[in-house]
C-alpha cells in the first residue's frame, strides 16, 4: 500500500488519466492494493481518488481565469481596495513565514550550501525570475552556483554530474512546471541535496525533497504572491554569507572591483 501511495503522490496526473489496469501494470501492484491504500486514506474507493485529483487538476487549470474574473467582477463593483489588500496580505505572509521557518532546517541548508561542489538553481514558469535573482545574489559570495537550464540550456546537461557533493535548489508553485518536479527526482536519484521551495505539502517535488520550505503566497491577485518567496532567498544568503567569513569579503570586494572596471554600474 505504501508503494501505491508513493506512487500516486508522484504521478498524480497518470492517476487521475489513465485506467486502473495500465496503473497496475506498469508498478506491479494488484488493483486490489490500489483500492485496498484508497479505503486505508479514508476513500470509499480508488475511483473516488481519482475524481479527487481529477477535480483538482480541473480547478488548478483554471484557477488564474477564475481569480481575475474575481478582480474583475470587484473592480466594476467600484471595489478600491485592492492596493490595501494585497498590502496587508504580503505582510501576513511575512509574519507566517517567521512563524513557519524551522531554523535547524534552514542551518543545515546554509552549511550544504557552503560545503558543496556546486549548487544547481531551478525555476520554471513563475518562479524563474526568482531563481534568477536568488543565483544572482549568492553569486556575490560564491563563484560555484549556476541556473539549471538557463537560456535554452539543456536541463539533462546541466543535472549531469551531479552527486552526494552538490546541492539543487528548486523554486516551485501551482501550476508545477514539470520539468522541476522530473529533476528534483533525477536530482535526489543521483544522491545530490534537494532544496524545494514550495507553498504547499500537496508539490510532487517534495517526495524527493532533502529539505523543504513551505512559504506563505496568499494574495488577492490571480497569481500567488512571491514577496515571501523573496524574503526566504535572502534569509538563506544572508547566512550563508555571515557563515563563508573572511573568504566572502575578499570575493565581494573583487567583485566590486571588476564591476567599476566595466562599468557595469552608473556612476562608478
């Protein structure tokens, strides 16, 4: 039973798609220990899980046309508040995320992250742009991050390599992109210290997950909020820079120094 769960939690859209037969046969396991861990997660039966995650795909897919038709109907009803709200929502997201961050989890992170090889960043769709950013600052501290697939990049080759030594970090929310759920697999397969960075116990990613943080998104938008998502990645290189010490001054100072002999940077 524990492998049908295992199976269905990392593979919910085979599940919610194909026959129970194809299920069966492709892990081995009797339909009868598919319905058998249905009734054990409180199921009347295994169909009754499948229309389950059928009806949440169906409601992930359009979840975003639904919340903007929701901002829609708000802004023709003259309803103003919205820079108030989403305000006040990114604040309790904040206050959650203090709340919710385990810092013994968050330590061990920060000391993989200073002993490893190399440390691989995913994000897809959404969370690109904060994967960027997240490499882009740990960049200052450390020349041995890089972004997985970056620029057309292939994924395969950037995950070649890696092992017990390296670290992936991997930025994901609904809808998941699945290019970072396959690699977190790959990833954890290969032996190599998964991060995944989530808003919900509910990501595939997770089942592969070394360590895990779940943040707070809730926002009146027709996307989830990214501002505590934000804030983690600089909590994390934040520590990771007062744990690297002297090493990371010299690196930065260096940095600056190249930066002002391109001027990169206006005024310099």
């Amino acid at each position: 039973m524990k492998l049908a769960a295992d199976y269905v939690v990392t593979n919910p859209v085979d599940v919610a798609t194909r026959s129970l037969r194809a299920i069966s046969k492709e892990t081995d396991l009797s339909p009868a220990t598919f319905s058998r861990m249905s009734a054990a997660l409180g199921y009347d039966s295994y169909e009754d899980l499948r229309e389950v995650l059928r009806r949440s795909f169906e409601q992930k897919a359009d979840s975003f046309s639904q919340r903007v038709e929701v901002m829609q109907q708000r802004h023709d009803e003259g309803d103003q508040g919205f820079l108030t709200q989403h305000i006040m929502d990114s604040t309790c997201n904040l206050q959650q995320l203090e709340a919710a961050i385990d810092m013994p989890t968050m330590e061990a992170c920060v000391e993989r992250l200073h002993d490893a090889r190399s440390v691989l960043v995913l994000g897809a769709l959404g969370s690109t742009g904060v994967a960027e950013y997240l490499t882009y600052m740990a960049s200052f501290i450390a020349e041995n991050w890089s972004m997985a697939s970056r620029m057309g990049a292939s994924l395969g080759s950037g995950l070649v390599g890696l092992s017990e030594q390296d670290v992936l970090i991997i930025i994901t929310k609904p809808p998941f992109a699945s290019n970072s759920i396959k690699a977190a697999r790959v990833a954890s397969e290969d032996g190599a210290f998964v991060v995944v960075i989530t808003d919900t116990h509910t990501c595939p990613a997770l089942a592969f997950a070394s360590a895990s943080f779940i943040v707070p998104t809730k926002s009146r938008n027709f996307f989830s909020s990214y501002a505590s998502t934000l804030v983690l990645c600089e909590i994390m290189i934040g520590l990771l820079a007062g744990r690297a010490g002297a090493p990371v001054r010299a690196r930065i100072t260096e940095v600056e120094n190249k930066i002002r002999r391109l001027n990169e940077v206006w005024g310099e």
